[in-house]
C-alpha cells in the first residue's frame, strides 16, 4: 500500500476541477446514476473524485486532464473509486468497462492510499455482486484483499 499526500496546491488545482464537473453537471441538467439521490450527488463527490484522480496520476506518473469529459476515462486509461473507508471495497457496476483497470484509493482531503487493482472483467463474479443493503441498484464490492496490489 502506497500512500500519496496532495500538497496544498495540488489539492486546490484539483479540487477546482471537480467545481468545474459540478457545474457541469448542473448546466447540463445532469441526473444521479447508479441510484443516488440528486441530494447525494453533491459537491463533495465531484471534488473527492477528482483529488482522488490526481493522486492516482501522481502514483502512476501520468498527466492527468483535470475537467475531462462526460463518460471518459479518470487518468489516462484507468479508472478510480474512492471511499473514505480505510476498510473499504472497490465498487464496479455492471455497466463498467470490462477491459479496464479500475483502481481503489482510500482516504480523503487529498491523502489516499493505494490499495490496488482489478479489472471490470474479474470483478464481475457472483461472489461480488450486493446490494450493499442501501437499496441502490447492484453492484460488485471487490474486497482488497482480493486487488492486484501494485508497488512501484
């Protein structure tokens, strides 16, 4: 596990990002998915999602795109979830790209950890597959043990 600390200046670079996705989101009328309520679907997801993209960019050592675009993909060709949840599981959704990685970071505020890997593919197994018990729709909680654990 690998931890990655933004600086003060890298999380306000960032985070304004994720302000400019909210936005976005806002202007284009946009709906929650994956059964989020339009209150959930808030500022905070949109700022954590894109502090949590920056520190996988900086993990990897690849240039983030910063705003990026509707249904592209997080830093380069990977793919990032997050959760504030040290203990936390990766989620993948059935609508997920089978082909790529899709990364678990824990943590917040722009210090993560990296806990790992999997590719939609392998995550879509039964064994995976919960609602969570929040009534949203279904999806696959990967456990970390079960991640590619990548050091660099």
């Amino acid at each position: 596990m690998t931890k990655i600390k933004l600086t003060n200046s890298q999380i306000m670079m960032a985070a304004t990002a994720g302000i400019i996705r909210r936005v976005q989101f806002i202007a284009r009328d946009g709906k929650p998915t994956h059964g989020l309520k339009d209150e959930d679907n808030n500022w905070n997801l949109k700022i954590e999602g894109a502090l949590s993209e920056y520190a996988l960019a900086q993990y990897l050592n690849i240039h983030w795109e910063g705003a990026g675009v509707v249904g592209g993909d997080d830093v380069g060709e990977e793919e990032v979830r997050v959760t504030e949840l040290h203990n936390g599981r990766l989620i993948v959704r059935e609508s997920d790209k089978d082909h790529k990685r899709y990364w678990l970071l824990t943590g917040k505020d722009g210090t993560y950890h990296v806990r790992g890997y999997m590719y939609a593919r392998d995550a879509k197994q039964d064994k995976y597959l919960t609602d969570a018990g929040n009534g949203r729709e279904k999806a696959y909680f990967v456990p970390q043990k079960d991640l590619i654990n990548d050091q660099r």
